[in-house]
C-alpha cells in the first residue's frame, strides 16, 4: 500500500516571531561579551481536530540556538541548553507571568484559530501531477527504471498518492517518498518514486487523492504511451522530409514556368 500524508491534521494557527537585534556589551555568563548578538523569540500553535487538542510552545533563541522554551503540555519553561538553565528557573519564578503562559493556549492559540479557520478550510488548491523517469533509467539492460510522480502546489497538505502497474496496486515496499515541502505560497509539493522492473506494454499509474479533487485523479505512464508519442514524432518528421524534397522541385517548376514564352492572339499581333 502506498504511503498516506496526512500531516494537514497538524495546522500551524498562529505564529508569532519576535526578532531584536541586540548592540549592547552585556556580561552574558563569563568573559568578554561579544558586540552584538542575535535573540529570537517564536510562539508556535499546534493543532489536531480544530480546537480539541491545541499545544503552545514558545522557544526562545540565542544567535539561531533555542536555549529555553516552554511548553504547555509542562506547562512551565524548561531549558534547551546550559546557557537557558537561569533563564527558565527566573522564568518559572514569576507566578503571574507563568500563569499568563498557560493562559495564551485559549487567548492567542484558539482565538486565532477562530480566525484564521475559516479561510484555512476553504481553501483549496488542485495539485500538478506528471510523472517522469529518472534520467538513468534505460540505462542498463535489466530495465530497473525509476519512475517519479511529481505532485505540485496544493493546498492543504493532506493527500494521498498511490502508485499502480496494469491497474494493480503497487507493493509498498517499492515505494518511497520526499519530505512534504512547503513552497512559502501557501502550497505544498512532494515526490512519491517507484523502483521497478520494466517490462513491455505495462502501463503504470500515479493515483492522487486530495479535498480539492471530487474524485482521485490518475496519471499514466508506460512505454506504449511513449511509442505513441514517439510515432507522432515520426510522422513530423517525415512531414517536413517531404516537404524538403518538395520544396526544389517546386522552385524548378515556377523557374520553367517564367522562361516559356507567352504566345499572343493573331488580332494582338496586328495591332
């Protein structure tokens, strides 16, 4: 059976980042401080079922490496690294900020869940499948080739994609799969390969199901739909063969035509 995506159950509701830039000589720990350092703060929601299940977590950054966070499932912070140890005990300390923390999982996570749900429900995006062999393919005699299905910018990240050869599912264990993209457009792309044996008149079909199609979509590959193709080729290029040939000829023929003389009528010739 081939592999199942349906990462779309985990939706990102609210995100919240929160860059400064820091030129202060500030004492950090020990030793001389550096001129400038980079803090980062990021608040991330995450989602399951809507608003049944709903897990905050704030993780502070300290030039690119999280050093403390606090998770609401602790419900407390807890350092990343030694460098966030005093960070979350202070942290941990103040009662009222605390509570404050545990709070923002209905005041900032499911409000904006609220708001933004609508528009992340309906929208829907329809996938670009095509499926390409791997360049070295037909390489070797053994006809192992390995053919790619290429799904493109859809919208939400929920599909599913499955492979058949002659209407026959495929074995899973031939089938692999990329990391599921984000293409910063609000869209996702993913490859799922096939590794198998060529043999001659299979047709082999890449199925997709998503919430923008009414129905699973199927592309087909095999090597009778590309001698097909490669017989219209042929018969372009006879096309233009003859036209070439045609072409000298033709010009002959307007050439003789001019060098004959035109003969003109008895009455013509007295006038």
């Amino acid at each position: 059976m081939a592999p199942t995506l349906n990462v779309g159950v985990l939706v990102v509701a609210g995100m919240m980042g929160l860059v400064v830039l820091f030129f202060l000589p500030e004492v950090e720990s020990a030793g001389k401080p550096r001129e400038q350092f980079l803090f980062q703060e990021k608040a991330e929601c995450h989602h399951r079922n809507g608003t049944e299940r709903v897990r905050l977590l704030e993780r502070h950054f300290y030039d690119r490496q999280e050093i403390v966070r606090f998770d609401s499932d602790r419900g407390e912070f807890e350092a990343v690294t030694t460098l966030g140890e005093d960070q979350a005990r202070y942290f941990n300390s103040q009662k009222d900020f605390l509570e404050d923390r545990r709070r923002a999982v209905d005041y900032f996570c499911r409000h904006n869940y609220g708001i933004y749900e609508p528009f992340l429900r309906a929208r829907k995006v329809q996938p670009k499948v095509k499926i390409t062999p791997s360049e070295d393919s037909f390489s070797s005699s053994s006809r192992h080739t390995l053919l790619i299905c290429d799904v493109a910018g859809f919208w939400p990240s929920a599909i599913k994609i499955t492979w058949f050869r002659n209407g026959e599912e495929e074995d899973e264990a031939k089938v692999f799969h990329t990391d599921l993209t984000r293409n910063g457009d609000w869209t996702f792309q993913i490859q799922v390969m096939l590794e198998t044996q060529l043999e001659h008149g299979d047709v082999y079909t890449c199925q997709v199901e998503h919430a923008s199609f009414p129905e699973p979509v199927t592309i087909q590959w095999g090597e009778k739909t590309d001698s097909s193709r490669s017989k219209m080729w042929t018969g372009v290029a006879g096309f233009v063969l003859g036209l070439v040939f045609l072409a000298p000829g033709l010009c002959h023929y307007v050439k003789t035509k001019k060098g004959q003389a035109v003969r003109q009528p008895p009455d013509a010739l007295m006038n």
